[in-house]
C-alpha cells in the first residue's frame, strides 16, 4: 500500500515540475522573442544549415482620415512600398528561363534602368546570395499589383522571392494649403524633441492613431527586415468627420487670398460660423511669406489677438443699453473731436452734427466713448463687469491648441488708466482673436445664446459612429431680448445706412459691423501718420432677417486701403454671396408650386429651340408667327412675344441682343473671326450687320 502511494506521490510531482518546467520555456521564450531575437533555421543554396535571428516589432496601424462634413477628405494617409527580392530561393530552371522577361517588364514600367541593366543587376545579386535585393523603392498600392504579375514575381515570396511587405506610410492633404494650419499636424515624443499637437491632427490624435499590432522582423547581412509574419493585427485609426465645408472653404481661402494680394497686407484670416450651432464651416488663416506669397503658416484666427477696434463697439452698447444707463434714440453730439484729460479722440468723417447714438453706431463715430464714458462715470467696475458678463474676458476653449486669453484691463490694474474706459468703448486697451470676436457677434444673430465654436462633428471607424459632438452652450443667454432686437437693428442700420452700405447683397440682406483698428509696428510702436500700421476687419452676419452664417474678415497691415469696408467688407460679401448663390437650400425648387406670371421678363434673343425650351420650363407664355430658326425676344404684358431674325448666309449676321455663345457661332459660321469684350449679352458689333463677309474680325461688346 505505501509502495502505491510512492508512486501517486512521484507521479503528481513529476506532472507538477513538468508544468513548471513547461511555463519557464514559454516564458523564456517570450522574452528572448521580445529582446533577444529567436533564431529561425533555413536552408541555403549549397544545403547547410544557418540560423536568422527574428524579434517583434510594433506594426503601426494606419492613421485615420480627416474629412469635412460631406466626407471630402481632407487629411489622407497613403501607402507606399519598397519592393525586394530574394533570388536566392528562386529555381535555377525558373530563374534562367524568365529572368530576361521579368527585366523587359522592370524597364517597361520603371524605366530607372534598361533591361539588360536589370538583368545584370539580378544576376549579380544572386551570384552575391544578396537576400534583400532593391528593385524599387517607394512603390505605390497599384504599382504593388502590378509588379506582383511580372514573371517570376507572380510566383510569389517562397518560389519567386519577392518581398514587398515594407510599408511606409505618409500624411497627405490633396488640397494643398487649403486648411493646412487648421488641419495642423501630429509629432510623437522622439529622442530630445517633445511631442507637438497642431491642429486638428494634434488635438484628435487619440482617435487618429489607432492601436499597433506586433509583427516579426528577421535580421538581414544589412539590417532588420520585416517579414510578414504578424502576431497580433493592428486597429487602424477612426476618421474624424469635422464641421468644415470644402466649398465654403474654398471661397473663403480664394477670396481672402485675392484681397490680401491686391493689398499688399502682412496677414488676414476668415472664420464662418454655423449661427445656431456654433461648429466653423470655413477657417482661414494666410501669412506673406518672404517670396510674396500668402501661405498657412500660423493660425491668427485662433492664436493672434489684437485690439479689435470699431467692432468693440457692440459690446460697449450692449453693457450700456443692458444696464440701462442709455437709451438708443438718445441724441449726442458727434462733433468730430473728444478730448479725455491730455488725449483727444478724431472721427474719420469729422463733425456729423447732433445724431442719435444708434446713428453714431452705424456711421462708426467715435463720440460713442464719450457716450460710454458719461455712462460710467464714478464707476467703471460696473462697465467691466458687464462686459465680463457677455463672455468677453473668457477663453472659448475650442479644442484645438493655440487659443490666447482676451486681455481685459480692470481698476486697479497697473495698465489702468482715466482713460481707459472711453478707450475700451471703441476697441482699444483691449485684446481679443478674430474667432473670439464672431462668436459674440454669433450670440447676437443667435438670440443672445453664445455657443462654443467647434470644428469635429463626429468620430467613426468603419461607418460606425464612436462619438457625436453636440453644439456647446457656453451661456444661454449674454443679455435680454429687448437688447438683441435693437443691436440687431443697429447692425443691419450699419449697412443700409451706414459705414457699409457698400456691402449690401443682392438676394439677400447683411448684418454687421466694420472695423479700423489702429495697431503696433514691428518695433512695437504706433509711428508717426503715414507710417501708422492699420487692421481691417468686418463682421457679422446673413441672412439678417433669419440669420444662417455669422462671418468675420481681419486685414492685418493693408497697404492700399485701410477702412473695414472697402478691405474686409467686400471679402465678407464675396463669400456671402458665393455662399448663398451654391447652396440649394436657400432657393426655392423652379418645379414647384409653379404660379402664373404677371409680366413677361427681360430675355436673350437667341435660337429658337433654347428659347422655347426655357419659356416651357418657366411657365411663360409665348406666341410666335413665323418659323424662322433665330427669334427676337419682345415681352408684352405676361406673354413673351417671339419675332423672326433674318441671318444671311455672305452678309454679317446681326448678334445684338444674344449671348456671346450664339454670337460667335453665327459670326464664325461666315467664315470671319471673332473679338469678344465684357461679358453679358451683346450690346455693339464692330462691323454693321447686313455688310458683306470678308476675312476680317467682328468685334462684340457685352453687358
């Protein structure tokens, strides 16, 4: 009996310390994998046996992609391949009878080497037993397919010895600079150089990166190669949908591109706010650099602030209108010049009289800090606080990296002056970004709700959403209706009436404020007049009525001009209407609810068959008595009346009246040539028509 116990003892122990001695292999081997390397035996040429160490790498996933709000990409990750070869593993028999195709294939598509040089080359690489033979390095995906068809290549890597497994991976933006410094970029922690978070690359790279796998490298006579082998897949990267839309985008870049050339202006930037939401349809931010050329190189929509200027005038009728210290219909007297202790105060229009303070707002008269000043007086704690109120000392703390505090002087403040508050009501000794500056403006339009400016709507990976971002309420309400109503009122006065009439659209109505802010020089001085540095801005709003879109423009250091309106204004306009004119949204569907007309309209002459087929599709009446192939077009009451044009076939067609399309193709149908001015319809032909064709040129003049 104790001899069977023995036995059950020395049998458990054995299965025991075998587990134990099985446990410390595996994790022996675990660790000479990780570190060590493990040796893989292979066969040579000649039969013997050697050993390549191997260890495990980490196989970095695939970033994702960065696209705008209809899935445009934006930031793209694209792969690229070096293409090896072993030759050493391939059949002699193999080898000698497809060798000189596979060359002639190498020099048809990579044209580097001719075919008898790619023979040579791998022939000496295999008399060499290189291993790793470089046939083309950074080949693209398509590339890839293609050489893995080319003879011997198609046998694959065991027979065929092809090695295309070495990926490498690069950050595209198809776009160019569009969004560039937006869109930013993402460095990780390597060696001495810290870790660098721009843009939306940087402050959504937790998302971008993915998670890496482990693979398998073997060591090569030349280095560590990978190959193939992997241990566990890696998860690529979720793609980051943002607010932004390319084609908004692209008319603000293009747009605020034009106007700082025609400027000559050191900088400017452009933001397009959805109103409701708060999330930025279109950011732009350009530079000159030192060749003339406007580039993204820093984001100032987010990360310069300067001293808005006439803009900041809003605010400091907001605070006095919410405290009620003001009525807007009080009368001031805007005489030209405001002096406060040893300062004075000019308007650029001079004396405009006694007028209401909401017609100092519209024109831009600076008696509104004389206003403000009187309003405050005794106390200015009150004014700041107000303005503190509105949200206009605080971050936005949008997520991407860069945004600068406001700077907000108070009492008590070593900055701090008499003069300070009269200064502060129109837009000095205080400090705000663009973007900072549109999102009160965006409050405005808004109903008094300030929203956080954002610029990712959703983060997905495979179709599958991961997160949603919801609009952001930074505070519900900055001031009463009552106050809303008569700003807006004032905003939408300012370009009917005021210092932007010029700007007014022609679908639609506009709502803003201009701005001429006077700024520092390089050596951080003002200089004297005529080397004075000024900023341009304009911002509001469209529609005004049922606002949609809230922008801003700032023109830093114009050379040209330098009000608001003229520089800013007309880029804000630009991209307003180029907006509004591409967006179907905003149009009522031309098949729908179709409503009888009461006069006929204003139309081309032209050919007979586009003329009919456009009255038919407008629901406009039309009659005509003959059957000739070029119509005049003469409308009586609701019905458009349809007269025969004669055209001769040796004499000068007559084109008044029609498009430069059907102008040119009558013109050059005589066998004559063709000069076109202007554009529109055609309003003068240099040759009288009914003069017999010669070989000469017909000068048109459209409007």
């Amino acid at each position: 009996m104790k001899n069977d116990n023995k036995d059950i003892y020395w049998r458990a122990y054995l299965i025991y310390f075998g587990f134990v001695v099985v446990m410390l292999v595996v994790i022996i081997k675990t660790f000479s994998l990780q570190f060590e390397g493990r040796n893989t035996v292979f066969t040579t040429n000649t039969g013997t046996k050697a050993k390549m160490p191997t260890r495990t790498i980490e196989r970095i996933p695939r970033r994702g992609e960065i696209v705008d709000i209809h899935y445009v990409p934006l930031v793209t990750s694209v792969s690229f391949y070096d293409i090896h070869l072993d030759p050493t593993v391939i059949d002699q028999k193999l080898f000698d009878k497809e060798i000189r195709n596979l060359s002639i294939k190498l020099a048809e598509h990579f044209p580097d080497k001719t075919a008898s040089e790619y023979e040579q080359y791998i022939r000496s690489g295999r008399q060499a037993k290189e291993r790793y033979l470089l046939i083309r390095r950074k080949a693209t995906i398509e590339e890839r397919k293609l050489i893995r068809c080319f003879p011997i290549f198609d046998k694959g890597r065991l027979k065929g010895g092809l090695i295309d497994t070495d990926e490498t991976i690069q950050r595209k933006r198809p776009h160019g600079e569009l969004l560039k410094r937006t869109l930013g970029r993402y460095r990780p922690r390597v060696g001495n150089k810290s870790e660098l978070r721009v843009g939306i690359e940087g402050a959504f790279n937790e998302y971008l990166a993915g998670e890496p796998g482990v693979e398998i490298e073997q060591r090569y006579g030349n280095g560590w190669k990978k190959t193939g082998q992997i241990i566990r897949e890696s998860v690529e990267g979720a793609n980051v949908v943002t607010s932004i839309d390319k084609e908004i985008q692209e008319v603000a870049h293009t747009e605020l591109e034009r106007q700082l050339k025609l400027q000559g202006a050191k900088n400017g930037s452009v933001v397009v706010m959805d109103v409701k939401t708060g999330f930025v349809k279109a950011i732009v931010s350009l530079t000159r650099e030192t060749d003339g050329n406007y580039c993204e190189s820093f984001n100032h929509a987010i990360g310069t602030k300067e001293v808005p200027g006439s803009t900041f005038k809003l605010a400091s009728l907001m605070a006095a209108l919410e405290d009620g210290r003001i009525e807007i219909k009080d009368k001031v007297n805007a005489s030209g010049v405001y002096k406060f202790y040893d300062r004075e105060m000019t308007d650029h229009e001079g004396g405009m009289g006694v007028i209401t303070v909401q017609e100092a707002f519209e024109r831009s008269s600076n008696v509104i800090s004389k206003v403000i000043n009187n309003a405050y007086r005794g106390n200015p704690q009150a004014f700041i606080d107000r303005l503190k109120s509105f949200g206009l000392a605080d971050s936005l703390g949008i997520d991407l990296v860069g945004e600068r505090k406001p700077t907000m002087y108070y009492p008590g403040h070593p900055s701090w002056s008499g003069i300070s508050v009269p200064w502060m009501a129109v837009g000095y000794e205080i400090q705000q970004t663009p973007i900072q500056t549109l999102a009160f403006y965006n409050a405005v339009a808004n109903n008094g709700k300030l929203m956080k400016p954002q610029f990712v709507k959703e983060i997905n990976r495979a179709g599958q959403r991961v997160k949603v971002y919801r609009p952001i309420v930074l505070r519900e309400k900055i001031c009463s209706q009552k106050t809303i109503n008569i700003l807006k009122s004032c905003l939408e006065g300012v370009v009917k009436r005021g210092t932007g009439k010029a700007l007014q659209a022609s679908f639609f109505t506009i709502a803003g404020k201009t701005g001429t802010a006077r700024i520092l020089n390089d050596n951080l001085e003002y200089g004297e007049k005529g080397e004075r540095k000024y900023q341009a801005s304009f911002v509001g709003y469209f529609p005004a009525e049922d606002p949609i879109y809230s922008c801003i423009v700032v023109v830093s250091a114009p050379s040209r001009d330098i009000y608001g309106a003229k520089v800013s204004g007309t880029v804000f306009t630009a991209i307003a209407n180029k907006v509004y004119a591409s967006k179907l949204k905003y149009h009522d569907a031309i098949n729908e609810k179709r409503k009888g007309i009461k006069e006929a309209p204003k139309a081309y002459d032209g050919n007979r068959s586009d003329i009919e087929k456009v009255m038919k599709q407008f629901n406009i009446p039309y009659s005509s008595n003959d059957d000739k192939e070029w119509l005049d077009t003469n409308p009586e009451g609701n019905t458009m009346m349809l007269v025969g044009r004669y055209i001769g076939k040796t004499t000068v067609p007559n084109v008044l009246g029609m498009t430069a399309r059907d102008a040119v193709y009558l013109i050059e149908k005589t066998g004559m040539k063709v000069r076109i001015i202007g554009y529109g319809k055609v309003t003068n032909q240099s040759i009288q028509a009914g003069t017999k064709v010669y070989d000469g040129v017909v000068t048109i003049t459209l409007n």
